[in-house]
C-alpha cells in the first residue's frame, strides 16, 4: 500500500499526532509520502521521521493576542488561488490511499481525483454528540467543508457513548527532575510578554515556558523561554507538576496520560477550543478560563489534584486497520481499543467508562 498522508500545519497537535503513526505506519509497513500545510516552511521542526516530506502554503486563520482575527484572516484571501491550484494540479496516480489529519489539499485533491480518503484527527470527533459549545456557526460549516472524508476517525479523551476513538498519545519519558512546582506552558497564541508579566507575579513556582518566539534558551528568574523542541517539550512535560496552555486537543491529552493538573485558556473565538475546555471540565479532568486570569491560576497552582489516564496505543490499532484495507468502523473494533484504556476508579469524572459500555451504545 502507498498512501498520502496529508497533515494540517497550524498549532503543533496535528504534527505530534503524525510523528506517532509514522512510526505506526512504518512497522505495519505502510509506505507513506506526508504532505503539510498550513504554515510557513520553515516553521516545522524535527521532522526527520517524515522522510522527504511535501510542503504547500495551504490555509490558515490569523491569530492576535489570544483570538482569532477574522480581519487579518480576510487578508489572507488571495492566498485562496494558489491553494486551488495546487488541489487541482497534485499528482495521485501513484497511491492507494489518501489520509488527512485534516489537512485541505490532500482531502480534496482525493475527493477530486476519486481517490480512497479517510479522516482522522479531533476534529471529526465533532462529526458526534459530544460537549459543545453553543454558537459557533462558522467553525462548524468549516469543520465539515474543510478537510471532508467520508470515513473519518475522531479522537478524543472520552468516547461520550459515540464510535470515536482514544487519542494517538505516546508514554511520556521517566522523569529525571520531577517538581511538583514546575509548571509547563504552552501558551502559543498569546503574547509573550503578556504572558511572561503574568508569570512574574509567581515567585514561589518554576516555569518552562516554550514559544516559537524564541530561538535560545533564557532565564529569567523563575521563568525558563525555551524554543520548540519536541524531545525537550517532552522532558518537561514529564518533569513537571501541571500545564498551563491553550485548549488544543493533543497537549491535553498528552498532560492527561503524564497525569498532571490542567489550567487551560481556549484561544478567543475559537469554537473548537471553546468546546474542548467545556469537554474537559465536564469529565472532572482539567479547569479552564475565559482570559489570562491571575486569580484563577493563583487558585489553581495551589490544588495538587491531578487525573491520569492511561491511553493504548491507538496508532498501532489505526496502522494494522489501515493495513488490512477493508476500512470499516465496526462496534467490536471500537470497544477493543477503549477496553484497553485504564482510568483510575476514584479518578472517572463526571462520566462513566466501563469495558462493556459499547454493548449498551447504537452506534
């Protein structure tokens, strides 16, 4: 089999989520050729798992100080013609199979040229009845039109009673400096110095703060600016007592499988984010906040409770399904995969998971 892997480049999730079924996708002995977008070229990093990887400048909003600008987002209109192009020019004679972590041009370059397509990534969980938020009208014609499949694999924490799946979330690494008062944050849609003044006023905690923003490490007192790096990111997220970032659906669950607190901000007017936080504080499993509020994160530094749950590994299941070519979202496929999630029995939230809740669903 040689499929197209088509990868959506803004935010880093869907990048993380992609370097785990690379490697999934390799041991199956899939052969896959990976195209992103969304970003700048030279914005991606550590990409070696991904070979001789294909880039095209795609779609994106524009983003300023912690809200979507749909201002700025108009200006990128013109963007729109070479992005057609490139759907209408993008040779796939030569794979089998198209699969879009919701990345546009792969999807409709399928769609154009008849091509197999599937969907997979959080963003076809909302596909499902799910935590939502209300509103939202845009953000979900856009969640439907842009990056369509007509099979689509959704992610998320919790099945919510629905045929989705667990999230693609690799164990993080032992920790080697574990303080239950360092606090990791990922705050990429917010400025830095508004987030550093913020920072400032907590003496009494150590922060890890990575930023694409920053090109070489600094310190400055307790706060600790860190470029991107995922082998460092990782590090940190196992050596540290809580997250501090936005609502983005792969850092969450990455926090949620090291067992550490959440605090998340959603990225303003950003209906997807908006319903993540909604979804995590539902469960019981994280705390959330409308703005970079003091108080709040005051309040929260100070509780220790944390959630862990342990995740399969559900790129593995995704490769081997890929793999065998028959391509169907079965009630006993989906449930093999939850049966193997392991959630603490005083730590289950505000919804229940037991291994026998699929005989109780119509999917």
């Amino acid at each position: 089999m040689r499929l197209l892997y088509g990868v959506q480049g803004t935010g880093n999730g869907h990048l993380t989520r992609a370097r785990i079924m690379a490697k999934a996708l390799a041991e199956v002995g899939i052969k896959a050729q990976y195209l992103f977008s969304g970003r700048p070229k030279e914005k991606f990093f550590d990409m070696e798992v991904f070979g001789d990887w294909w880039w095209h400048p795609g779609l994106t909003f524009a983003t300023y100080n912690g809200r979507i600008s749909y201002f700025r987002t108009l200006g990128k209109v013109p963007d729109a013609l070479p992005f057609i192009r490139t759907i209408r020019t993008l040779d796939l004679a030569s794979f089998d199979l198209v699969l879009t972590d919701f990345e546009p041009i792969s999807a409709w370059a399928a769609i154009l040229n008849k091509k197999p397509l599937i969907g997979l990534g959080h963003q076809y969980a909302f596909r499902h009845v799910i935590p939502k938020c209300r509103g939202g009208w845009i953000a979900r014609a856009l969640l439907r039109w842009y990056a369509p499949a007509s099979i689509s694999l959704g992610l998320h924490w919790h099945h919510f009673g629905q045929s989705i799946l667990p999230p693609l979330v690799e164990k993080p690494p032992i920790s080697e400096q574990y303080d239950p008062k360092r606090i990791l944050v990922y705050l990429p849609f917010e400025s830095l110095k508004t987030v550093c003044a913020l920072l400032d006023r907590f003496a009494g905690y150590r922060f890890e703060v990575y930023s694409g923003e920053i090109t070489i490490p600094q310190n400055r007192r307790h706060i600790r600016l860190n470029p991107l790096s995922r082998p460092k990111f990782q590090q940190s997220l196992a050596n540290c007592g809580g997250v501090l970032c936005n609502a983005g659906f792969e850092l969450i669950s990455e926090a949620l499988q090291a067992g550490k607190k959440i605090l998340v901000k959603p990225l303003g007017r950003q209906w997807e984010q908006c319903c993540n936080a909604k979804a995590l504080v539902q469960l019981g499993w994280g705390e959330a906040m409308t703005a970079l509020d003091s108080t709040q994160i005051a309040a929260w530094l100070e509780k220790s409770q944390a959630v862990q749950i342990e995740y399969p590994n559900v790129a593995q299941f995704i490769a081997v399904w890929l793999k065998e070519g028959a391509w169907q979202i079965t009630p006993h496929w989906v449930e093999s995969i939850w049966r193997q999630t392991n959630l603490g029995e005083s730590k289950k939230g505000n919804y229940d998971i037991q291994p026998n809740w699929l005989k109780k669903q119509a999917l």
